[in-house]
C-alpha cells in the first residue's frame, strides 16, 4: 500500500503550515530565491546537482553574467558554455544545460513549457529538475524527490521507502496552494536540518510528526575512497601558460583544458601539493615548477585569456592557488 504521510488529513495539514511557517521565517537567502523566472529556476537547479551551494552561488552570479538570457546561451558557443561552467565539475550537465536553450529556443520561441512532459523532452532535464521548474516557476502542484527530500520522507515513515513509494509519499504531502515554497521548503529542511549526520531534531519544525528523530540505521557500508597520486607541471613563459586539451572523444571532461602531466624531478620539490577529490577518487596532486619546454603537444595561452577557457576543474585550482588567475 502506498504510504501517507503523516497519516491524516489533520497532521498533513499542520505539517504544511509548520514547515512552511518555518521557512519563510529561516530560509537561506540564496540568488536564485529572488526570481521565479524559469530560466534562472533551471540554471540553479542544474548547478545544484551533485554540487555545494557554496560553491555553486559565485558561477551563478558569473553565468548569469555572460548569459543573462536563454537567446544569449542558446547562441553562444559550447567553448564559451564550458569556460563558465569550468569550476563546477561534471560538465556533461553544461554541454545538455546548453543543447536545451537551443531546443527551448528553437521549439518554443524561447519560452520554456511549463508541463512537466514538455519540460521532460528537454535535454538533461529529468523528473525532479521538471518537477522543480514546474512548481517554482509555474506554480504547478507536483512534488519534487532529491536526495534532502528523500532524507526528511525516509525519517518522518521510520523507514527506507524505495522508488515510486518515495514520490507518492511527497506528493501526499505536498501543498498544492503553494507548490513551489513548499518543495523549496522540503529541501530547505533536508540540507539545513535533517542532514545526513547528526540532524538538528530540537530546531525541526516537524519534529512532533517524525517518526525517527534523528538517523535511520545505516544499511550499507560507505563505499571507501579510492587513493591516487598524479603529477603536473606548471610551464609558464612570458604570461602564459602551457596548457594541453583533452581528447575530443574523451570519457571523462572531453574538450577541456589541463596542465600538462609530468615535469618530476629528483634533483627538486614540487611547486605546490594539494588534494582533489572526483566521486570516489582522493586525488593526492603535486605540481612541479618548469622552465624548460616540455615534449608535448601543447598550446600557451595568455593569462588574461584563461578566464575564457574551458578549463578542468582541477586546472583552475591548481592555477588559482598559484596566483595565475
């Protein structure tokens, strides 16, 4: 049977209006709260995927820069799209976030749908990221299911609620006079109070209709970080910088700039070492110091170009830390 939660149309009720009280009271001000505008509701939700609001908030405010309109990203090149994004990581998420302003503006005169099966036609856009625009931008009374929801709905049942479970379970919940406020506020809850470890259960607002208070039992083991040591030089000359691109068929980050790795030496200590991590890989990076041309296939760029460049994210901290950008 599909689960309600919370159980009646009484507590359902005073779940809504006390979560919803709480965060117009104690929301994060975060940019992409000012508007409602689905261009910049979609662009938010796309960055957030797998990545920090913090780290999230300055690209952006630099995207929104560069492409204050869906005609401006929709006609500019992938090279461009890509150098914004460079930071933020799994750039596959830049390379559809571009291919669907192409299709909004070519199939819909530049005005995104507002149904959830035309938003889902739409490259890179599946259930949740159509579910967040619909209900935020175009007030449509469709929950949405992220990792923060999935989180506060596995809590308040006292249970792992699996697949479809979990979107019935939020659309029960859901408030369907304020749709949008309220999938924000589920997430709100999730990322600021009921986090994955040591939840804030005396500042939840829902704390009366919880049914956990506090963490589940883990039911599966992290999975352990792989360790990994790589080298790279740094070659600069004149202001500029060596850097190499990856394969255009590449499986990973295809198209993108990076240092060049190598310039070791035995006789000397690295420039800088510093850690990076990608999913399960802790990366331990040491970066060498070179005056000499390296026997690669390279291209210098000037540093006042970089910032223009389709740069890895791993490229841009190791610059960035050397004070080059």
């Amino acid at each position: 049977m599909s689960p309600v939660l919370p159980p009646t149309t009484h507590d359902r009720r005073n779940f809504q209006r006390s979560l919803l009280s709480w965060y117009d009271l104690y929301r994060r001000d975060l940019p992409w709260r000012v508007s409602r505008d689905p261009y910049r509701v979609w662009l938010s939700e796309i960055m957030l995927q797998q990545t920090r609001v913090t780290a999230v908030i300055a690209h952006y405010h630099e995207f929104l820069r560069r492409f204050p309109t869906i005609e401006k990203l929709a006609a500019a090149r992938e090279a461009s799209v890509l150098a914004a994004w460079s930071g933020l990581g799994y750039y596959r998420r830049a390379r559809m976030l571009h291919a669907a302003a192409k299709a909004v503006v070519r199939d819909h005169a530049g005005k995104f749908p507002s149904a959830t099966g035309a938003l889902l036609a739409l490259p890179g856009i599946g259930r949740y990221t159509s579910a967040a625009i619909a209900s935020i931008a175009f007030d449509q009374p469709v929950a949405v299911v992220d990792g923060n929801v999935e989180r506060v709905l596995h809590r308040m049942s006292g249970r792992r609620l699996g697949g479809e479970e979990l979107w019935t379970a939020a659309n029960d919940l859901l408030d369907a006079k304020r749709p949008g406020d309220f999938n924000q506020a589920m997430m709100e809850l999730g990322a600021t109070v009921c986090k994955p470890r040591a939840p804030s259960c005396l500042t939840c607002p829902v704390i009366a209709l919880c049914a956990t208070c506090g963490e589940l039992t883990a039911t599966s083991k992290p999975v352990p970080q792989k360790k990994r040591e790589i080298n790279y030089a740094l070659n600069c000359r004149n202001g500029e910088v060596l850097l190499v691109q990856r394969a255009r068929d590449a499986s990973l980050m295809p198209g993108m700039w990076e240092l060049p790795e190598g310039g070791m030496s035995s006789a000397s200590q690295p420039q800088m070492t510093l850690r990076h991590s990608i999913t399960v890989t802790d990366y331990k990076v040491r970066v060498w110091c070179c005056v000499a041309p390296l026997p690669v296939v390279g291209k210098w760029i000037p540093v006042g170009r970089l910032k223009q460049v389709a740069l890895t994210g791993l490229a841009r901290k190791i610059l960035l830390a050397a004070d080059i950008i």
